[in-house]
C-alpha cells in the first residue's frame, strides 16, 4: 500500500530518465513527450546548458532567505520587466501562490481605493490553482467539492463575453479586477477573440479595476511570444506566471505595472522558499536560452506546422469538433469524453493529456523537433481515428 495520500489518478509508468522531448522508463521504453510535465519542462529534459548553469548554482548557494539581498533575484525581475513592459516582480514556487499574490494584491489595491468587501471577476471554466482563494476563483465545481465554505469576494461571468462583464460593471461598484487566463489551459484550450484584451483593457479603465492575467500556462514562450498578452497591444496591470518559467525548478511570479506597481509593502506578503538563488538561476537560464536559442520563432513555426497537420489529418473526422491553438499550447476537442486515449498513447510510447473530459491538450517542450513534431502526428492522428471509428 502506498503511503502517499490519494490526489492523482496516476498513470502506470515512472520514468528514469530523459533527453530532450524523450523519457525512458525503468524497462529501457521510450516515450515521445507531448505534455512536457504539463507545460512545464520549457527546455525540455536534461538540456546541457540548463543542468550544467543548476550545477554550478548548487555548488555555490541553494538558499539564503528574503531577509538579505538575493542577487538572483534582481536580475530575474530586471529579465521579466524587460521581456514583459511591466515594472515590478515577487517572486515566489507556483502559480496558485503567484495567483495568491494577484488576489491579495486586487484586495489591498481595492481597500486603498475605499472598497470594503473588494470583488474580483473570474471566469467560468477558468483554473487558478488549488489554495482555498484560487480554488474558489477557478470556475470548475469538482475542484471547489468539499472545500466550501469558499473564499468569497469572486463574481462569475463566461469566458469571452464582454457584454457579461459590462453587466456587472453596472451593477457591482465593489469589483476592483479581472482575471482571466489570455488561453484556458485547464478548461480545454480555449481561446479568446482577438480583439476581447483591448476591449477589456478599455473597460477595467474606464472603472479603475486592475486587468490581471494568469499565464501560468500560456506564458515563457509557449504562445510564440513571451508572453500570450502579446499577440495584442495591451500591458496589463497583474500577471502571473509558474510552471514553464523554471524548466521544472519550482518558481512563480506574480508581476505588478501600471497603477497595480507599488500596492505590497514591507509585511503584506512574503515567501520563505521565493525567490531563492536556485530557482532564480533556473529561471534566468531558461528565459536565455529560450532567447539565444530563438525558441520563441521555432514554437510559432512549429505549432503552425502542427496545426496544419491535424487540420489536414482530423479536420474532416466525424468526431472530431475543433482543433486550435496558438504556438506550442493546442487542443483538439472531440464530440465525446477520451480520457483513455491517454493510456492507449501511453502504450504506443506517447504522452498527451485530456482536459475538459473532451480535448485532447498538447503542450510539448519548446525544444521539440521538426521530426518530433511529424512523429507525434503520425502517431496521434491515428489513434483519434481508431478511437473515433468505434462504436
Ligand atoms: C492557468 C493556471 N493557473 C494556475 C495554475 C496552478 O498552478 P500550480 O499547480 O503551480 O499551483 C495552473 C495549473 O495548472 C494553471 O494552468
């Protein structure tokens, strides 16, 4: 019996070892990675450049703690603040604590203005994370079961729908933000209209709400820019950001611009473990390599590469509903539940993922090749057609 408590309806498979968009298990298989630890191992396994910068890190300083200067961490605030446009950074281990830190930051931004009982609106089908706050900021009753009473001070309105937002515009003077993910990765890869950020930039300022972005999955590059806000011309005021940004080393970071910049002082927040010189170096050296290594471009290329070939595969397949996506972060969503094609991948040597019952989600390493990204074509597209041509 395993003593771990029972969270994760694991998959039966551990691996030993990886190289690149490759992991091995114990019996020498080798599996084809398409999930990249769920969006998170940017540079995929074992990159040379990426251990031997950790190596050199670990041999130096692991830890110190926010008490003193962290170096590290000057320099990853100065390297998201350029890449970004925004102005200030802390830093912290996930991206339910960055979001954590936007939620806080939203409530201390709305009780400087006068607000009491400040409201942030969220979105339906949006994931935030699993603390009490971003669990009851994220719009999926199966996560929330249980846990209530909820954390209040949250309004609900459908993702991509603006006439809803404005709505509560005029019926609710406590709202003080909105968060929104620019791409729903939990929810099934769903994606706003092009236009939705600018207007819904206009809208948070015309009320003095904070527009707050959680990129904890879409964002460090997947989208084919550092950052998916940047397909539009809108900075916003909070966004957040995990998962890609360390190569698997946990760091998150919760980033302020605009009239969000300077809300924290000395005391509001704090993390023992955020920011330390380890995750920082992890971060940096993921967020330069990426740049030298003009990974950004080859995810805009080979997503489009991609796309183009599940469309030209599966686009005619009865049961098949949409295939989208932007960069390196697509969905391909099926008329009914296919959770177990994970397994049957799993068995052809392949890791994808379901999400939203129906869609299945492709997140590969930034690193992954062109004869990768034909390799997992030729051998996904056919188990979504055998699994569609069953009864
Ligand atoms: C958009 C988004 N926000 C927040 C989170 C929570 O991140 P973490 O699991 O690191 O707390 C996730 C995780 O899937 C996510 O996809």
């Amino acid at each position: 019996m395993s003593h771990l408590m029972n969270t994760y309806a694991r998959q039966p498979v551990a691996f030993t070892h990886g190289e690149g968009a490759w992991l091995w298990d114990a019996s020498g298989k080798r599996y084809l990675d398409a999930l990249a630890g769920i969006a998170v191992n940017t540079l995929g396994h074992a990159h040379p450049r990426f251990t031997a910068a950790l190596h050199t890190q670990i041999s130096r300083l692991i830890h110190v703690s926010n008490v003193y200067q962290v170096h590290e961490q000057e320099q990853l605030a100065d390297k998201l603040c350029a890449l970004s446009g925004m102005d200030e950074v802390f830093l912290c281990n996930s991206g339910c604590e960055a979001n954590e830190a936007a939620i806080k930051l939203a409530r201390m931004y709305g009780h400087n203005k006068g607000i009491e009982n400040p409201a942030i609106i969220v979105m339906e089908k949006a994931f935030h994370g699993r603390t009490l706050a971003t669990l009851s900021a994220t719009g999926n009753r199966k996560v929330q079961a249980g846990f209530e009473p909820l954390v209040k001070g949250f309004v609900r309105v459908p993702y991509d729908d603006l006439a809803a937002i404005r709505q509560v515009a005029e019926h609710n003077p406590d709202v003080v933000a909105v968060l929104v993910e620019p791409i729903q990765g939990e929810g099934g890869i769903r994606m706003l209209d092009i236009h939705y950020l600018e207007q819904l930039r206009q809208i948070c300022d015309q009320h003095g709400w904070l527009l707050m972005l959680d990129e904890v999955q879409c964002g460090i590059g997947r989208t084919g820019k550092w950052f998916a806000f940047q397909h539009t011309g809108i900075l916003p005021d909070v966004m957040t950001l995990a998962k890609g940004l360390g190569s698997g080393v946990p760091v998150g970071a919760c980033l302020a611009a605009g009239k969000a910049t300077g809300t924290f002082k000395p005391g509001n927040h704090g993390s023992t473990f955020g920011g330390n010189p380890l995750a920082c170096t992890a971060a940096l050296t993921t967020l330069n390599i990426l740049d030298h290594d003009k990974l950004l471009d080859h995810a805009t290329n080979l997503g489009n590469f991609l796309l183009n070939g599940f469309r030209e595969r599966l686009g005619q397949v009865a049961g098949v509903t949409t295939i989208r996506g932007q960069g390196l972060m697509i969905g391909i969503e099926l008329n009914k539940p296919c959770g177990e094609l994970v397994q049957r991948a799993l068995a052809q040597g392949l890791l994808i993922n379901v999400t939203a019952d129906n869609v299945i989600r492709l997140l590969p390493p930034l690193v992954f090749s062109q004869a990768e990204a034909q390799q997992l074509l030729d051998m996904l597209c056919p188990l979504v057609t055998g699994f569609l041509s069953q009864a």
